[in-house]
C-alpha cells in the first residue's frame, strides 16, 4: 500500500489506487472494511459487492465508487480531519459535498 501526503490522494483517489495517508487516518482500498460510525440511513442502497473502490477516514467509509464509475459521498461531518480529507475526496472525485448530518465518532486512530 503507497503512502502518501492528503496532497497526492486526490490523483490516487482518481486512479482508484489503494493507499494512506502519511498518517493512515485516510486509506483507499478496492475493499469493504465495514462501516465504523456510518449512520446505518447513510449505507449504499447496493450490496458492497457492487462498489469497486472505498475511500475510509479513521475507520468509517466517507466515499465509494460503484463498479459503473459512479461515486457517492455520504452527507455527513465528523471531525475536522475528517472535514478536510471529504474536501479532498469530493474534489478527486469532482462531485459536490455537503453535510447535512453531524455525528460524534465513536473513536479516533
């Protein structure tokens, strides 16, 4: 797995590379690695068997993209870090972001 500055993500995040960032708090991966603090009404409608890459930050999936190419990011705020890592996803991923839900992670890496 590369590791990599919040900077290059953005370009492995368009190639749909797996890695972390240099302080593994934002990992790609082409596999689910469950839901962390998810809002369960936040959860892809599809079986995760048709979602082709994830995009996680401390543990809980903030973007995936569909086996056909399109992407969803779920519209909710964490924590600052958070915050900017789905800015640098919603810009990877050239999709409007905006959260509407707020929730308190259960824990942080």
């Amino acid at each position: 797995m590369a590791r990599l500055s919040n900077a290059n993500a953005v370009q492995a995040i368009r190639d749909r590379e797996v890695f972390s960032n240099n302080s593994d708090t934002m990992i790609g991966r082409k596999r689910f690695a469950g839901w962390g603090d998810l809002p369960e009404g936040q959860r892809p409608v599809l079986h995760v068997h048709h979602i082709a890459y994830w995009v996680y930050s401390y543990g809980t999936p903030i973007a995936w993209v569909y086996d056909d190419g399109s992407a969803y990011m779920p519209a909710v705020r964490y924590t600052t870090t958070t915050d900017r890592q789905q800015k640098i996803v919603a810009e990877a991923l050239c999709i409007p972001f905006r959260a509407e839900i707020t929730v308190t992670p259960s824990e942080e890496l």
